[in-house]
C-alpha cells in the first residue's frame, strides 16, 4: 500500500508547465521585434521569463548616451531586481526578436520562493549565473580590445561556450546594437565584422534576413596573444 500524504503535504510542484500557462498572478504576453517591455524609471513590481526569443536590456546615462548591458535568451529571467527592493526599473528591455514572455507579479514570487524550492532553485540558479556573466563582461572590458570583446559577444550570440549545442546562425543584430553591448563605436564594429568575415570566421547568410552565422574558428581572435 502507498503511504498516504499528510494532511500538510504539498501536491508536487511541476515548474515547468507553472512557467508554461498563464494563471493566478502570470501573464502571457507575444512580443513583436522591437517592443518596449517596461522602460527605465518605470515602477518595477513584478519579474520576467523569457520562454521564447531574445532580449536586450539598455541603460541611458543623464546625457543620453545608451549601452547595451545584457542580452537574455530563453530560459532567462529578467526584472528580478523588485526582489531586493528595487522600486523602479534601473534599465529598459525590448525585444530583438519575436518573444513569448510570462509576466509574474511580485508578491506571488515572494510567496513561489517561501514554498516551492523547485523555483527557488532555478531563480537562484539564474542569478548566480548573470553574476558570473557580468564579472566576465567587466574583466573583457578592463583588459581585451574591442576586437576581441566583438568576438566573444558573436560567440555568446550563438551559445558557445555555453551548456546545450550551439546555434551558430544568429538572427539579424544592428551593428550600432553591437557597438553599445561592446563599448565601441560603430565604425568599429563594422571593420571588424568585414575583417572576421574575410577571414571565414563570420558569414552573412541572406541580404534579405540578416542572419549572421558564427563559426567556432572565431575563438581564434580570443585566444590569439
């Protein structure tokens, strides 16, 4: 005979098909290319999971000067800071492509946090994993070319490095778009991408599309002294 549950047990939590469905406290939401999820200064009540598409998160200094400080993919979680006491949205994020995004208000991640460790496990896991990207993104800064922090940006693009396989074809990306995640200027960027690609590391698959396809024989820029 299976041991019957206790009166205080909890049905088991399918995090899955919870991040998958609109419910109590979630939305659904389908993004076109280039929509204005929420904007800096916007008051910041509730988190983001990103279950298709890309997104970049911007920031604009007083003089109006904009760089791009992440760009998050499926699976990713963004406006986390209303977790810790951010009141208001410390940068804007849109959509690079089409996106399916499930909105989750505040007060019922709080509560997601106390009583399902599933969850808690896998937003922990998202943010241990953006701290190690961004103490690698200001190490690439202080010490690598622009040349090389291109690189590694194109890389990243396409999942290298990352877990699961790559997906070296990287939807269309604006070259200004680069420059302001690299820190460069645009004219920079655009020397090179047309160096990169006449040495076979880059290719432009479509002048209609944009997409651009990254070979691993980019990591020769890195590693290169």
């Amino acid at each position: 005979m299976k041991p019957r549950k206790k009166p205080t047990d909890t049905p088991d939590f399918d995090l899955e098909s919870f991040l998958a469905a609109a419910g109590k406290g979630r939305t659904l939401g389908e993004y076109p290319k280039s929509h204005q999820v929420f904007s800096q200064g916007d008051p910041a009540d509730a988190i983001f999971y990103i279950q298709k598409g890309k997104m970049k998160l911007t920031v604009v200094s007083k003089q109006g000067k904009e760089a791009v400080v992440a760009i998050l993919g499926a699976g990713d979680f963004f406006g986390e800071g209303c977790l810790a006491g951010q009141t208001l949205r410390m940068a804007s994020a849109a959509s690079m492509t089409e996106c399916s995004i499930m909105r989750l208000e505040k007060a019922g991640v709080i509560r997601l946090l106390h009583d399902q460790p599933a969850f808690s496990e896998l937003l922990l896991r998202h943010l241990l994993s953006r701290n190690i990207r961004i103490e690698e993104d200001l190490v690439d800064q202080l010490f690598n070319s622009s040349e090389k922090r291109l690189a590694r940006v194109l890389l990243l693009l396409a999942n290298f490095g990352k877990e699961g396989i790559p997906q070296p074809v990287i939807p269309k990306i604006s070259q200004e778009t680069l420059a302001e995640i690299v820190g460069t200027t645009r004219s920079r960027v655009s020397f090179f991408m047309n160096r990169f690609r006449k040495l076979g590391f880059i290719q432009y698959n479509s002048q209609v599309t944009g997409d651009l396809e990254v070979h691993s024989s980019l990591l020769n820029v890195i590693l290169h002294d």
